[in-house]
C-alpha cells in the first residue's frame, strides 16, 4: 500500500483503480490499516477499489459504495464460458 500512496500524493494520476482489492487480501495483516491510510491521504485523486466483501472500516469511508448482483447469466441456462469473452 506505500506504493500506491506514494503514486495518489504523486500528482501524476487523476484516477487509480485498485481491481480485486477488498476480494480478503485487506484481511492480511496490516494491509487493512494500509487502505484506511491510502484513502484518507490520497488527496485529489479518484481511487476506485473493487472486490467483495470489503471491511466495513474500509467501506465506511467510501464516498461512493455500490453492490452489483447477478439478474441472469448465461451459466443459468447451462452455457459454458466462451475463450477470449469470458477468460
């Protein structure tokens, strides 16, 4: 998490996307006060950090917070995973 401070106080990013973040690797030990940290100093920049569940002390401070679910999926009516679409 230093890394990605250092790059939000960096001045060079409008935005930072930290993909599967919150998917338990915040439950190492130490990381999760690492994030509170990167979300609380970052300064002007957008950080987006996707994955589930996210701690609630993480989540807690998120301006924006959103839940996605499945409706359908093409699992459900018994087709595979497609190479190049689905991996």
């Amino acid at each position: 998490m230093n890394y990605a401070l250092q790059e939000a106080k960096s001045g060079q990013w409008d935005l930072m996307i930290l993909d599967e973040l919150l998917n338990g690797y915040v439950l190492y030990p130490g990381l999760q006060q690492g994030v509170i940290k990167l979300l609380e100093e970052a300064g002007n920049v957008d950080l987006v950090l996707t994955g589930r569940p996210g701690p609630q002390e993480i989540l807690a401070r998120g301006e924006l917070v959103t839940e996605l679910g499945k409706i359908s999926h093409p699992f459900d009516r018994g087709l595979s995973a497609r190479k190049g679409i689905d991996y």
